[in-house]
C-alpha cells in the first residue's frame, strides 16, 4: 500500500512538471509599424526616418514552452495604413493580413519579470489601392516578412502577463514616387496610359521598426 502511494506520488509530481514545462498561453496585442525612408537623412527630426507607410492593428497570438528557456509563437495580426506622413507621399490604402510563426528565448529576471528574444518569419495578405485619374489602382498581394525582435512582460496576476515588444522586420514595399502616378501627356492632346498594377505595386525588401503592446494568459 505504502509502495503503491509513493508511486501515484511520483507519477502525480512527474505529469505536473511536464505541465509546469510545457505550458501554452494565448493573448492579444496592439501596434504599429512603419517603413524606413530612404531619404530619412534629409528630414528633419529624427522621428522621419521610419514612418513611411505607417501601419496600425492588432492581433491575437499563442504561444507554447519547449525544453529550458525556448518557446514557439504563433499569430494573426491585421493592419490598416494610416495618414500620410508627408506631403510627398504616395496616398496608399494597405490592409494586411499578418501571419507568422516564431522561435525565442525567455529569460526570467525576476518572479514577475521576463525578458525574451525571438525570431520569425511569416507572410503579408495585403489589399493595396492608391487614386488615380478619379477612379483607383488596385492589386492584392502574398509578400513573405521576416523579422527579429526583443521584449519582456510583468505578471500582474497568477498566469496573467502585460507587456511589449520591438522588432524589426523586413517586408514587402513599394516605390513611393507620386510621379509615377502623375498622368502626364506624349504632346499637348494625347495621356499617357494608366500605370499597371503590376509596375505600381512592384515590390522590394525594406527595413521596417514595429513596437507591440500585449497581454497574454497561461492555459
């Protein structure tokens, strides 16, 4: 009997442990992003240098705990473009779909702090529409996006965190020359033809800045 005890004992403490290392959380998130100018070093103030196409949104996430300090995350995230940044930029309606899944580390500073890195890759669902000649340009797009970024979160009750992150990301984006959506005429009667979605929307890599707030919870 007294054998029998000690090993429910045993089995009891052994799946708890693998609970206690293994746990899943889900939570939920707000942010920006915005895009690097090129030209960044010609504007004046420092705050210029990464609001091109500047985004908001949110999102929900889970994440799960593997062996030591190493977790996995998983999320959907939507953004809409905001007000242009300046006069010069291109007028781009971007609607984005965010999904994406990551690698990290935490590190417990205290019982109620953490810090953590992380690395991850996904892709962009974007909707884009820019006006041209009273009418719109449109295209959709599936852009793959990387990104790096740290943070940490304060436990505020049992299993309830708050926190934040910044990362930096590399994403699809476009060429913002108001030119190229100028109707400009061959000789004083004739328009030249409306810019190709295609040729408007080409894409390239480019470096963006993104902070988060969130809030996730143990299961």
């Amino acid at each position: 009997m007294r054998s029998l005890l000690l090993a429910s004992l045993i089995a009891a403490t052994t799946v708890s442990s693998i609970a206690a290392a293994d746990p899943m959380s889900v939570g939920f998130r707000v942010g920006g992003y915005g895009f690097r100018r090129a030209d960044s070093s010609t504007l004046a103030g420092e705050n210029s240098a990464w609001d091109l196409c500047r985004m908001n949104g949110l999102g929900l996430f889970g994440t799960r705990s593997l062996t030591g300090p190493l977790f996995l995350e998983a999320s959907l995230d939507t953004y809409f473009s905001t007000a242009q940044a300046q006069p010069s930029d291109l007028p781009l309606d971007r609607q984005s779909a965010l999904v994406s899944v990551a690698a990290g580390a935490r590190m417990q500073v205290t019982s109620w702090l953490h810090g953590y890195a992380q690395l991850g890759i996904g892709m962009e669902l974007a909707s884009l529409s820019v006006p041209y000649a009273g009418s719109t340009i449109h295209d959709d797009k599936a852009m793959p996006d990387g990104f790096f970024g740290v943070g940490g979160d304060i436990r505020i009750a049992k299993g309830t965190y708050i926190g934040a992150n910044l990362r930096t990301l590399v994403m699809g984006n476009f060429d913002y020359d108001p030119a190229r959506l100028q109707m400009t005429s061959a000789n004083s009667n004739q328009w030249v033809a409306t810019p190709k979605s295609s040729d408007v929307f080409a894409a390239s890599p480019s470096l963006a800045a993104q902070g988060q707030f969130f809030i996730r919870h143990d299961l």
